[in-house]
C-alpha cells in the first residue's frame, strides 16, 4: 500500500503527524495528493498529549489496545490459515489443481504480507525513532507492495484460468495444464516484484531535520527525491491501476460465466455432464466469495484516498484517521480471510485440513477418491 504525505492548511499550528499502513508520516513543509492520514497537534492537543510524550502516537491508550487485539487476532488466523493451505496443496498430490496452484501461490503472498503486520503494528504504538534500519525500511515498503500486488494477480489470473474451464473446457483441457500454470505463476510474481520495484527507492530513513539529523527523530518514509520528482505520484497511480483493471476484468469473466452457467442448465448432456456442472458451480462461488472479499476489503483503501485528499478541518483530520485505521484492518484481513472461506465453502478443503492436523489414516479414501467425492475435482474443472 502506498504511504505519502500531504499538508494541511489550517489557521492551528501544526506539527508532524504519522500515518500506519496506508497512511504515512505528515511532513509540513510537503504537499502531495494520495491516501492519507493526517495528524493536527494544535495547543490544546499537544497539552492533552504531553502525558504520552514518552512516545508517537496517532490514537489514545483506549483505541490502542483494541486495535493491537484485532491485528493478533488477524496475523494468527491468516498465518495459520495460510500456512495451513499451503501444506495441504503441497502434501496431498489430489489437491494439486491448476486453480489450487493459484491458490497455493496466493496463500504465499498474503502470509508474507501478514508479516509485514508486525512492523506496523509497532508503528501503531512508537512511529519514530524507526529502529529497524535502513534496509528494513525499504524492504518493507517494496514487500509489502509487491505482494499486494502479486495478490491481485493471482485472483485475476484464477478467475481466467476459470472463465476458460468453462466457457472454453476443451480448449481449458489442452492449454491450461499444470506445467503451464507453474510458468504463468513465476510470470504473476516476476511482473508484480518488478511493478513494485520504485519502491525500494522512493522510501527511506529520513530525519525530521536533515540539517542537524537526530537519531531519536529518524523516520521510514518517503523521501525528498520521491517527492519532488513525482515518481510517488506514479506510484500512487499504479497502485490504483492495480485495483481499477482487475476488477473491471473479474466483473467481465464472471458476468460471462454467470451467464455460460445459466445458459448451461437447458443443455447438460452426458452421465457426467450434471457432476461437471455442479464442480463448476462450487468453485465459481468460492472464487466469486475470494473476488467480494478482495473488492470490499480493498474499495475503502481506495475511497480514502480520494476522499480526505482534501482534509479542511480538524474534525475531518480525526475522521480520516480512524477511517484509514479500519482501511487499515481490511487491508490484512484480506490476506487473512481466505483460508477460512476455503474452510467454510469446500467440503474437500476440511477433510484435508482434518488430515493434515490430526494425520486421521482413515481420511485417506475421502482424499484421493475423486470419483466418489461428491467435492472431487478434475485439472480443469474445479479446485478446492
């Protein structure tokens, strides 16, 4: 997620303000436009705050804890909850679809983003000094960045690796093979890296004073170059390019889905042709659930950005904080939430999830008999 900073113009005097996940530190000699949280500290504040001086903080002590409560409960769920699906496609040879390839791939994605959850959950609490180092800085930005990235890509590329299976199964069955979809999975990550590439030269440890620099004043944010060059910008844009064409494209691929489905029903032919169906039907809900997930958790991201892009007035300022918060918690609660719709949808999902966790040897027909599972999957045909 992009972090940049803006200026507000207000009669108060103001000081340096920070923005977590999304939201990044208010530098008041600097102007952009972009998502961001903005923090006014006029007297009054400043007074109500000089009891938290021992650290930098955007939120009271009481909207804290919550917050820390609601990012552990996030980060063990989806570490679990990835990590979980990851072993169960890599383990059981049934589960190694071409669609759970793709899913296998995204899991990796959104359990390093988790990792990155640490860092601004710290962030939360201590903004500055920034102990962790230059590289770090960087690295955290550009990976957090990437693999948001990659995320998006591999739900596009699911969602045609479908549209194919279904509009186009014979095809489906000669070009999209596992070998193929193993390629294309290096193509989504090499291109997602390299879109997010700028990153490890946009941000950096920056002091509050470049002239007479203070270590206990030292920042990860963007820097002066970044800024004044317009690459931030850029990279802003990106960004919402990254949301816009995507789902554009999964309302085109499940709008003709929908609509091959539909037409489907007058035309099942086969002793197998109803089975096949219905194995579509349950993927295509589960991808579509994964599609709305993304979309609802990422479309705040979006809206805020544009919204307090103008930011007038303290209230608004306080407003645009707790809302970039919540746009905050729905950033990793897509990278969370998944595994536990794959739990909740997919009958074959929790029979390998019991396997895995309790090594049930009696599981083992459930798991590999594909031709009784009523949730049994072909290459291209369905997934989990």
């Amino acid at each position: 997620m992009i972090r940049q900073d803006t200026k507000l113009k207000l009669n108060w005097t103001y000081t340096v303000s920070t923005t977590i996940n999304g939201l990044q530190h208010l530098d008041n000699t600097s102007s952009s436009t972009g998502f961001t949280s903005m923090r006014c500290i006029c007297d009054q504040a400043m007074e109500e705050h000089q009891e938290m001086a021992s650290w930098v903080s955007l939120f009271p002590l009481s909207a804290l804890i919550p917050i820390t409560i609601i990012c552990i409960l996030l980060f063990c769920v989806g570490v679990c909850g990835n990590t979980m699906t990851i072993l169960i496609i890599r383990r059981y040879k049934d589960m190694k679809t071409t669609t759970n390839l793709y899913l296998s791939s995204m899991a990796v994605s959104d359990l390093i983003i988790l990792l990155c959850l640490p860092f601004d959950l710290y962030r939360l609490w201590k903004y500055y000094p920034w102990i962790f180092g230059e590289v770090i800085c960087r690295l955290f930005h550009y990976i957090n960045e990437g693999c948001t990235y990659a995320t998006i890509l591999h739900i596009t590329a699911l969602s045609i690796e479908r549209y194919l299976a279904i509009c186009f199964p014979l095809k489906a069955k000669v070009f999209v093979t596992r070998r193929r979809v193993k390629y294309a999975i290096v193509l989504l990550w090499t291109l997602a890296l390299s879109s997010a590439a700028p990153m490890l030269f946009l941000f950096g440890v920056q002091f509050e004073n470049s002239t007479h620099p203070d270590a206990e004043h030292r920042e990860c944010k963007y820097t002066a170059h970044a800024l004044s060059s317009g690459l931030l910008d850029t990279m802003i844009w990106m960004s919402t390019l990254y949301f816009i064409i995507p789902m554009t494209c999964l309302t085109f691929l499940y709008g003709s889905i929908g609509w091959k489905l539909w037409r489907s029903k007058t035309q099942v032919q086969g002793p197998h042709a109803a089975n096949r169906e219905r194995y579509h039907k349950q993927t295509v809900k589960i991808l579509a659930v994964v599609v709305l997930a993304f979309a609802i958790c990422w479309l705040p991201f979006h809206i805020g950005r544009y919204l307090f892009m103008h930011v007038q007035s303290y209230y608004e300022m306080t407003l645009s904080q707790y809302f970039n918060m919540v746009s905050m918690h729905l950033f990793y609660l897509s990278a969370s939430i998944n595994p536990v719709l794959y739990n909740l949808m997919s009958k074959k999902y929790r029979a390998a999830a019991y396997r895995l966790l309790l090594h049930k040897k009696s599981s083992k027909r459930a798991l590999f008999g594909t031709r009784e599972d009523p949730e049994g999957f072909t290459e291209t045909s369905t997934g989990i």
